[in-house]
C-alpha cells in the first residue's frame, strides 16, 4: 500500500513539474516589453544584479547596476518617443549557448532601423551582463534570420 502511494505521489509531481510554465527567452521579453513601451518587463529580462553597458562609438559608455536601475535606464529611454510611435527590436545571433549569446540587433523606431552589437552572458535564463555596441545594416544583414 505504502508503494502504491509513492508512485501515486511521484506521478503528480512530474504531472504538475511538466505542467509548469518553461523560463522565457529573455531576447523575446526584451522585445515584446519594447513593443509595449514597458520598462518593468524589460528589466524583468535581467537578474537582480544584472549589468547593462552601453559602449557606442562617440558617446560616453553608460553603465546601469542592479534591475531597478536597468529599468530606469528602459523608461528614460521608451519617455523619448511619442506614444504613437511604434517600437521594434530583433535579434540575429552570431552564436548562442546557456551561458551567452552574440550577435546583432535591429531597433525599428517608426520607420527608421537602427542597428548595435550585443554580447550578452546569461544566468538561470536571464541577462547577467549585457553590453551593447556599435553595428551596421549590413553587420545585421550578414547574419541569419531567426
């Protein structure tokens, strides 16, 4: 009897541990929260301590610590454009694992593209360190579509 009950017991634990929602892929959250001018989901990408560095040519590199910071850093951004303007972002990659991702990215600003480099390191799914960089069209363009 006490058999029967382990095997009952273990059958519902897989049955609900395979019902259970699988970590989302932080690149789609990054997207969809553009998409939705939603800083808070942005930041939901990144761990507690995540570091984001931005590292453009010609401006100085900005640097945000910690989610709450990461968020601020998103609502100044998505604050810049009017709420009519659609915002857009994807992701090409150079190379992908568990731990880290590389590749390029296309922000879509209305009608107007804008391309950077990302370098990104990942923990338990997340964005840990993410730095961001200069890239063209054609970086973009080199690489395959998802």
């Amino acid at each position: 009897m006490q058999i029967g009950r382990f095997f009952a017991a273990a059958f519902l634990a897989l049955a609900f541990a395979s019902c259970a929602p699988a970590p989302s892929d932080p690149f789609r959250v990054l997207s969809q929260a553009y998409a939705n001018r939603d800083a808070a989901a942005a930041a939901s990408a990144y761990t507690e301590n995540g570091v984001v560095i931005y590292a453009y040519e010609g401006t100085p590199e900005e640097r945000f610590e910690g989610r709450a910071a990461i968020q601020g850093s998103f609502q100044r951004f998505f604050d810049q454009f009017p709420a009519a303007q659609s915002l857009a972002l994807s992701f090409r990659f150079e190379g992908r694992s568990a731990d880290a991702a590389a590749g390029v990215y296309q922000l879509r600003v209305g009608e107007s593209d804008y391309y950077g480099r990302f370098d990104v390191s990942l923990e338990d799914g997340l964005f840990a360190r993410d730095v961001s960089s200069d890239a063209a069209e054609a970086d973009f363009e080199a690489l395959p579509a998802p």
